[in-house]
C-alpha cells in the first residue's frame, strides 16, 4: 500500500488549517489519498470547533496514519504547541510552522511519508521569528541537504491547463534582469525537463522559453538580454536534445491554440509565469518545488488571514495539490505505465 501523504499545518493563523479539515471532510466523496497533518492535534481540535465542523483528530504516527484516516483525522505531532488565533498570527506561528516542515521532510526523507504537501506560510511572520530563507522552496532545499550540499531547488505552478517555472523567483525585478544568465536558465530547464521525465511521466518534454523583454526584445530594438542571454541558452539546450523554443514573446505564449505546443512555460521572473496561471486556473493550480529527492506539493494560494476561521476558505487548490502529490509518487507512476 502506498505510504501517506505528511500535510504541514502552514501558518497556524492562516488558512492552513481550514483547508485541511475542509479536505478531510471531503476524503470519500472525492476519494482523496491518504495524508495526515504534521502539527498540533489540540489546537487543529479547537479550529474545528470555531468552524463548526464535526471531526475526530487522533495522534499517531505517519506509518499508522492510514489505519485510522477514514474514521478520525490523523495527526502526526510534533511537539511545538500553536495557540494563534484565527487571522492573528502571535509568537507561536512560526516555530510551529517551520516545525512541522521539518518533521514534514523528516518522514519523507526517512520513507515513512510518499511526499510533503505544504500548506501556506506567511513570510512575514517567519522573517520576525529569524527565518533567514527567501520562501518554502528555499528551505526545503536546505533540509533535503546530503553531506552539506543543497539541491538547486525550481518552482513549477501547475494546471491541467498550463505549467511554468519561473526562472528568478523571489527577488525584485531589478534583482531578477540581473540575476537572470544563459547558464542559470540551463540548469533551470535541465531540472525541469528532468522532473517532468520521472515524475510526470512524460518521455519527451516540449519547453517554451520566454523572451525578457516586449516581444522577446524585437531584434534587439527593444533590449538586448533576449538575444545575448536567453538566446544562447535554447540553443544549449537544444544541442543537447532537448524540445526547446524561444525566446518568444510572453504576450503571444498563454492563449488556449499555444498552450497545446509546449507541456511547461519557462519564463524569465516571477509574475511572468504566475500571472497567466493565476488566471487561467486560480482554485486548481499547485505548487510544485522540482530538484529535490522527494515530492513536494502546495496550494497556489497565500495564508489568506482576513478569512481564516470563517469557514469561506476554498480547499480546491489544496485538493489538487494532495491529488498531484499522490499521482507524483514512483509507485504510481509505474503502476499506470508512465515511466
């Protein structure tokens, strides 16, 4: 039997937790895959009480987590207590969260879980706390470290309608034009094509590389980084026999007849990439970190506060984050002849 799913519990204030229990709730009808959350049973309990939701939380272990899934809502503990109200993040916000990655890694990396799901952090509350890593992605490259060296770690935003990697994630556009290198976007497009071989299932990958600048840079006319930067870098790409094009305009890449071209969008920063999925698939877009030696998944979606213990958080992305998770893992990949 495949193993479970670990679900962090994301920002204690956040939505995290309501989007769990709402996933939970919805195991059987939607035939969800196993998962537990790595947290605080006590203070997962209270949350169901303030939403009114009906639900039996038991602590276990990830190996026991199945036994008892379709009865009570499994949690895994971890020993940092969270006591923050709805959209009020206090002091216990972050070690809680940055606890239950770690032990969310922990099992995956020892084989007692099939893949981390995370649940949205607030950075914010992290960085006050002395989080010194840009994001989730970040970290988890450093916890999924072997003998000191880190993974390079690339963020995919996925749809059954559209895929992209944001080449630059987390920096400010000035950061990201200087950041950006043919090398850099080589080693992004490895990985990608790499993931998307083994645990996509998809034998020969097809890139669409987007340009930098307004119509890829119009020969020049309109900057010169598309033809001295990124240029370069499909051709490298290409020579190494890799489905690559580009650069291309990023105004023409995203309607519905291009999207049938290419099966990821490798774009230049962040909003490039985040922006034509938001749109087209805010409820089902997943995050997906690529690079790593494990699976992991998470909501396309922020902490949300302003709703949080209201019982209006939607749990669709976090649904599709726990279905692509599971549907991600090597077994079942060979099972349905993918690989």
């Amino acid at each position: 039997m495949k193993k479970a799913l670990a679900l962090t519990i994301g920002d204690p204030a956040g939505i995290g937790p309501d989007i769990a229990i709402a996933a939970w709730l919805e195991r059987r009808e939607l035939n969800l895959p196993v998962f537990y959350l790595v947290g605080d049973a006590a203070f997962m309990a209270s949350r169901a009480r303030a939403l009114g939701a009906d639900v039996k939380f038991v602590e276990t272990t990830a190996e026991k987590s199945q036994a008892v899934f379709f009865d009570a809502f499994p949690v895994v503990p971890t020993g940092v207590a969270a006591t923050a109200q709805p959209g009020h993040p206090d002091d216990s916000s972050a070690p809680a969260a940055i606890a239950s990655i770690r032990h969310a890694v922990a099992d995956v990396m020892a084989g007692r879980a099939s893949a981390v799901v995370t649940n949205p952090i607030a950075k914010s509350v992290l960085y006050r706390a002395g989080f010194s890593h840009p994001g989730h992605t970040e970290f988890l490259a450093e916890l999924a470290s072997i003998d000191g060296k880190s993974p390079m770690p690339v963020m995919m935003l996925w749809s059954p309608m559209l895929a992209v990697v944001p080449v630059t994630i987390h920096v400010s556009l000035r950061d990201a034009i200087a950041e950006l290198t043919t090398d850099l976007i080589v080693k992004t497009a490895r990985i990608v094509v790499s993931d998307l071989k083994t645990k996509f299932g998809l034998p020969n990958p097809r890139l669409a590389i987007s340009g930098l600048n307004p119509h890829a840079g119009e020969d020049g006319s309109l900057g010169a980084e598309d033809q001295s930067i990124i240029a370069p870098a499909v051709t490298a790409l290409q020579r190494e026999g890799i489905d690559a094009r580009g650069p291309l305009p990023a105004d023409t890449m995203f309607h519905a007849a291009a999207r049938t071209t290419y099966d990821c969008a490798i774009c230049m920063y962040h909003d490039q990439a985040l922006i034509p999925i938001k749109t087209i698939a805010f409820d089902e877009g997943v995050n997906v970190t690529l690079g790593l030696p494990f699976i992991r998944t998470s909501p396309d979606h922020g902490t949300a506060f302003n709703i949080a213990g209201t019982g209006r958080a939607n749990p669709s992305s976090l649904i599709a984050a726990l279905r692509l998770a599971a549907r991600m893992t090597p077994a079942q990949l060979q099972s349905t002849g993918q690989t």
